[in-house]
C-alpha cells in the first residue's frame, strides 16, 4: 500500500467483505482487502491507519479456524473486529466465545450502553443486522462492554488504551441502521483518516506512477471499447502521450457497431495511435463446431494472443502492456482460502506478457468497477460510454449457447440491439448493472399467422448489482418485458419464443457461460 492514508481489510471468509470495501471508500479513504494470513511482517510494512478484521462463517474454538497472528494486537493501530472479529478479539486477549444459546440471524435491537467513539452521535438504541451463532461469554482484561442486545450480552466491547474495538453486528449491510455512522466513527474519528481519496487523487497518483513506471518507453494497450479498457486508454494518454499504442481487434463477436464506435471515439476523437484488426474469419474458422463454453474461451483467448502478437511487432521497443483489471478480479484470486476455485476463466488476455517478455500495466487494479466510472467522468470520457454495461472478453461467443455461426451470432445481434435500445428509450438502461440476450441451443414450436414455426428461443437477462460479485435479476416493468418480446419475435427471424431469466448470483452466475 503506497498511499499516505489506507485501512488494511483482513479476510476470514465472509461474503460481507468487500461490501466492508466498499463502505470504507465511500468514506473517500482507501482500504485493501487481504487474507487473514497474511505475514506480519507485511502488515507492519503496509504503514496503515487502522485494520479491520471481517466476519466469517468459522468457529474461533474449531481446529481449523482461521487465526491471524496475535502480534497485530500489539501494533499500535486501531482494530475493530466485526463479527467474528469480535470473537477473535476476545478468543486472542483471554476472554471467553461460546456457542450462543439462541443464535442470531437477521434485524436486532443493539442497546448502547456507552456512546462515545465507535458509538459517538447514537442514541441509546439502533437496528442493527446479526449473523452469528456464536458470541463472547467473557470479555478480555483491559476491556469494556458497550453495547449488548436483548439476546446476548456482549454485543461490542472496547479496549480504549490499545483502540482496539469488536462489535457482534455487520455495519456495512444497509439493514444496520446507523451501520455508516460506526464506521465513520472508527475510520475518521477512531483512526484519524482526512478522506482525501477521490477520483481526481487517484488520477492525480496514477499518472505519476504511470510515466514513472514507463519512463520513455512505448505501452501496448489491448482496447476492446468496454468501460474499463477505456477508460484505461483515456488514463494512459493523459501520462504519456504518443508512447502508448492501441490494438482494437474484431473478433466478429461485438455488438452491432462497436468496432465503428471504438474507433471513432479513440482514433478521431481522441487522436490515440490505434490499429484495427478485423479478425472476424479467423475467429470463427476457429470456433467452428465448438459448444464448451471454456473450450470456447481458450480458443478466443489464444487467437486473440496470435493476432495481438502479430499487430504488436509493429510497434518497436513496446514493454508494457496495459489492461483494465478490476479490484474484483484480483480479490477473487487471493481468497482467504488461498487461490480461488475457477468458475471460469478470466478474461483478461493471460500469456501475453510472459510469451513476449512484456510488463503488466494494471492501474485499476486497486478499484471497483463504479470508481472507474468516476475516473472515467473526471477524464471527461462520454456518460454514453462510462454508463456502458459490462461486456464479456469472450464476447457474444457465451452468448450464442451451442455451435457458433454466423447466422446464429447475427439473429442473437438483431435481439439484443432490440432489447438495449428499448432500455435506453425507457430510461431503463442505467437503472440495471447488465442487460444482454441469449440464445438458447433450444428451438420450440409456434404460430405465426396460419403457419406452423420451429426457431430459436431466446432468454432475456437484466441484473443489478453494485459490482458484479452479487447480483439479483431487475424488476423490470412486465409491460416493458412484453414489449420486447414483441419487437424481437416480429423483427428477428429465427426467433419465436422469449424468456426472462429470474435468477440472483449467487447461485446462479450473470453470464449463462
């Protein structure tokens, strides 16, 4: 961590996590998330402000709890242990966790019993939002209780000589009341963070490590027209000018235009170096024939690879290459279990760097898919293109299930440019994180004036979220819904029959492949 004020998030596996992330940077102070067993020698090397231990679904009594190393007690820096952090606390200073005898799951009445520091500006009593079957019986010498509930007596404890803090509720979901005031109080008042971390800081900081970094050598950006990469491009000329060198590659699995667009806003808007490959034939040759879904990803991610490789040799003494990797991305590799199972691949362009000795630019690696966005507007980048839904690697190739054609990808093409216009015309777009049509590898029967038909179905999605990592299927208005169906059914051919997918991630995922 190099910035000058930044909490340090340690992870014991609760899905809450990166929602605490997130609440800490709404506070414009920057934080990190890294597993609870990281070295104390990192730890002390970071040189933050204060650290926060996350909840967990583990037992601090159980053989394979996950514990962090006891000398982070001793640091001198402000802690609050949420959850299972307060068990932790109180497991590692000589109190006392046991099975609660009614466990706690869901809203809950916290009664305060000291409203000074964590507390500071509460009344007596607030809703708060419980998840635990667990709870401290004994509190730690040099310790206090300041909060309890109706069922359980310990309900936040405080040790106010060493700062250290535990409180038995999550302040970071939105059913805690007052849960943004207590880690305000924590974060600000507690830890003495100014809140200074903003987009025009992280601008400010990125270039400067940016030309830094590359000094006067030349940096290959890999621009596929989404938000991230985008953004990414706008970022990098802002620092260096004419040493960097898009490559817009057409796989022929874009949406309707895309291409045309990404070259008019870089190319004669922005005045960027960029080369435009149409790899269309190649791609498709290639995936002939091919319905596994991760099959498919490999044979785009290694096409990509050859032709990049090709464009890129004509740009002499290249060594960087950059990419818009997201917080997200990196946090799901370093999982607090350690490397985290692959649901599926990542589509940022893996090989590249090692196989042509190239140096990783990632510069948003530390940010969340909506700070980028706020990056994106303060580099002046269009709301048309920063409001823009996330869009796949591998492109409509997930999208199109089974064999992939060129008929098949056009039908899909004609659908989906229906479905997002109607969003945009309704004012619908930007009130959902993702909308997209799929193309089932199903045909079904049905009518269409006296004739017999057997074509394709399609499946509608629309999701919201905050970034992606959860997310739930949008409400959509059903005379909306039916509308779609309607224009996409008469205007598409090879289409008669429309679903709306009603699954939430978890279980499901966003993407049907």
């Amino acid at each position: 961590m190099t910035h000058t004020e930044s909490i340090l998030i340690l992870d014991f596996g609760s899905q809450f996590t990166q929602l605490i992330a997130r609440r800490v940077r709404e506070l414009n102070v920057y934080c990190e998330i890294h597993p609870f067993n990281i070295s104390f020698e990192k730890i002390k090397g970071f040189n933050v402000k204060g650290i926060i231990l996350s909840g967990g679904p583990s037992s601090v009594y159980a053989s394979d709890a996950p514990i962090p190393d006891k000398r982070i007690y001793e640091l001198s820096v402000p802690i609050l242990g949420i959850c299972y952090g307060l068990q932790l606390i109180a497991f590692q200073n000589g109190g006392e966790v046991n099975k609660a005898p009614r466990r706690e799951f869901g809203r809950a009445k916290l009664l305060i019993d000291n409203n000074e520091d964590i507390f500071k500006g509460l009344t007596s009593s607030t809703e708060v939002w419980m998840s635990h079957g667990d709870e401290a019986t004994k509190i730690p010498e040099g310790f206090e209780k300041i909060a309890h509930s109706e069922n359980a007596g310990i309900c936040a404890i405080r040790n106010v000589q060493k700062r250290i803090f535990g409180i038995q509720f999550h302040p970071e979901v939105v059913h805690s009341k007052d849960g943004k005031a207590v880690l305000n109080n924590f974060v600000k008042g507690i830890c003495g963070c100014s809140g200074n971390w903003n987009a025009e800081s992280f601008i400010e900081s990125a270039i400067t490590e940016i030309r830094a970094m590359v000094g006067n050598k030349k940096v290959l950006c890999a621009l596929s027209g989404g938000v991230d990469s985008s953004v990414a491009a706008v970022l990098l000329h802002k620092a260096i000018g004419d040493q960097l060198f898009c490559i817009h590659i057409d796989n022929g699995l874009m949406r309707h235009g895309e291409s045309a667009q990404v070259i008019k806003t870089f190319r004669d808007e922005y005045h960027i170096a960029l080369d435009f490959v149409d790899g269309t034939k190649l791609f498709l040759d290639r995936l002939k024939g091919i319905s596994d879904p991760e099959q498919k990803r490999k044979v785009i991610g290694k096409t990509f690879i050859d032709i990049f490789e090709q464009e890129a040799k004509k740009v002499s003494g290249a060594e960087f290459l950059a990419q818009g990797t997201l917080y997200p991305d990196v946090i799901e590799s370093v999982s607090f279990k350690g490397p985290s199972q692959t649901i599926k691949t990542h589509h940022n362009v893996g090989g590249l760097p090692e196989k042509m000795n190239l140096k990783l630019i990632e510069p948003f690696r530390e940010l969340f898919k909506d700070e980028v966005r706020a990056v994106g507007r303060k580099l002046g980048l269009s709301d048309y293109l920063i409001e823009r839904h996330p869009f796949p690697g591998p492109g409509l190739a997930i999208r199109v299930l089974g064999d992939i054609t060129q008929k098949r990808l056009e039908i899909l093409k004609d659908a989906d440019e229906i479905f997002i216009d109607e969003l945009r015309k309704q004012n619908l777009y930007n009130t959902v994180w993702q909308a997209f049509v799929v193309l089932l590898p199903v045909q079904s029967v049905g009518v269409m004036g006296d004739e017999r038909t057997y074509e394709n179905v399609a499946a509608v999605r629309a999701v919201t979220s905050v970034d992606g990592m959860t997310a739930d299927w949008a409400h959509l208005p059903y005379e909306f819904l039916a509308h779609v169906s309607n224009r996409i059914i008469n205007e598409v051919r090879g289409i008669n029959r429309v679903v709306y997918d009603i699954s939430s991630k978890p279980p499901a995922t966003i993407e049907w492949e």
